[in-house]
C-alpha cells in the first residue's frame, strides 16, 4: 500500500489545527506542518497529535507549501489546511486510493460559513487538486491563490466525500478577512499592470452579487446567502480600489 504525508502550514491555528489532525489520524502516514512561529497552542497541540513540526519564517503560501512538500518523507502529498477537515467519506475514499495512487485526486470543499453549511452561490462544490505527488507538481503564485503547477501530463481522479472548510465564524470574521487578502490580490493585480480600473470597481462589484445570489442561487442559503454575495461583492471593489490606490501612489512616486 502506498504511502501518504499530510502537509499543513500554520500560524496561529489553536482554534483550527486540533480538528484537523483528528481527522488525518488512520488515514495519513505522516503529518507535518510548516508552522510560521505560532504564538499560540498551535504546535502545542500538534505535538499532542505526533504530528511532526518544522517551524519557518513566513514566505508565502507557495514557498511555505513548497518548503513543507520537500520535507516530507513520502512522496504523496496530502494538502490541507489548518481550518480544513477531512469528512468521514472522504477519509475512507483516501484510505482506497492508497492501494493504487496514480496521477492527482480532486475533491470538493464543503464550506461552514458562521455556522451553516453552504451549497450554492458559486461555494460548493468548489473542486480542490489536493492529493499529488510531489514529483509532478509544485505550488506556485506569489501572493494569495496558490495553485500547483505540473511538470507533465497526469490523470485526475475525483474522491468521494467532501473536504470540509470551517472558514468564518462571524460577519466581522469575513470582513475582517476581506481587507486582510485583498490588500495581497490587490498586489498581485497589480504585479499585471491592469488597465479600466475604475470601470471595473463600478461594474465588477454589482456583477458579482448578480452571479453569486441569483444564477448560482445563493438566495437558497437564505441570511447567510445574502451576506456571501453582499461581502463577496464589496471584497472586489475594496481590491480595485486598493489598485487604483496603489497606481496613484506609484504614479506620485514617478513625478520628479
């Protein structure tokens, strides 16, 4: 039977990390995190799980992954996230694929959104390549959306069962989030050099909350529904406006 390392990075994951190896336990042959000096319980607890710690500065999520692929001992990768979960079904499809892995495994992410579970508005299934072997792939991207890049060809198998994400507790949670990652996507667009910004700030936002609330039914998710496509709307005017903000400042910087 072929052989299985988990790998996870952290930082200050006390509230998240516990669930998580739980439910690697029996399913994996190694644990590792790359933890990015906690200053909570995380690797506390870690220890108490035997998961293997490795602590490392932060980089950046594709350097920290990376970094994490290359000190496991096997060379399947289990990706996972501190706030993530396997789900029973999911585990024992894992534990099946172990007798013959070949190429990478998909499976779809189930997102708990302040205590509901969320099936429509573009959040579920929302397809994640988690399972590969490190030889085909790495991770790439500098900023935020890290995504493995192969070096060949290689076929992908789709896992039953849901890999479970327990993103935000609380509205404050998700806006809090919002201003966080869109300071680093507004870099990384940016890093483009982009072009109609103010057009896409007027436009983009209203378009978001049409696609995700009623084409792809968020409605049915009822209050917390509502506040996906509202939140999701605002995060992409709040990441052209920070753009428009970052252009003005370099075009400031340019005047002699």
């Amino acid at each position: 039977m072929n052989k299985i390392s988990a790998v996870i990075i952290t930082y200050n994951e006390e509230a998240n990390i516990g669930r998580c190896l739980q439910s690697l336990q029996g399913v994996v042959d190694e644990i590792l995190v790359v933890d990015a000096f906690s200053a909570d319980r995380t690797v506390e607890i870690c220890r108490e799980f035997q998961a293997q710690v490795v602590q490392k500065s932060w980089e950046g999520y594709s350097r920290n992954k990376n970094f994490g692929n290359a000190q496991a001992r096997f060379d399947y990768i289990l990706s996972i996230d501190a706030d993530e979960a396997l789900s029973p079904e999911l585990a024992h499809s894992i534990l099946a694929a172990k007798s013959n892995l070949r190429g990478a495994y998909t499976m779809s992410r189930l997102t708990n959104y302040c205590g509901r579970w969320i099936r429509h508005g573009g959040w579920y299934p929302d397809v994640k390549l988690r399972l590969f072997n490190r030889q085909d792939a790495r991770w790439v991207g500098d900023f935020v959306h890290e995504s493995l890049e192969f070096v060949r060809r290689v076929p992908r198998i789709h896992l039953k069962g849901d890999l479970l994400h327990y993103s935000f507790h609380s509205l404050a949670d998700h806006l809090q989030r919002v201003n966080t990652y869109s300071d680093l996507a507004a870099r990384e667009i940016l890093h483009r050099n982009p072009t109609g910004i103010l057009f896409k700030m007027l436009f983009s936002p209203p378009a978001k909350f049409i696609k995700g609330y009623v084409f792809q039914r968020g409605f049915l998710d009822g209050f917390h529904g509502l506040c996906i496509a509202a939140i999701s709307a605002f995060d992409v005017f709040i990441r052209y406006a920070k753009v428009y903000e970052l252009q003005q400042a370099r075009k400031a910087e340019e005047k002699p």
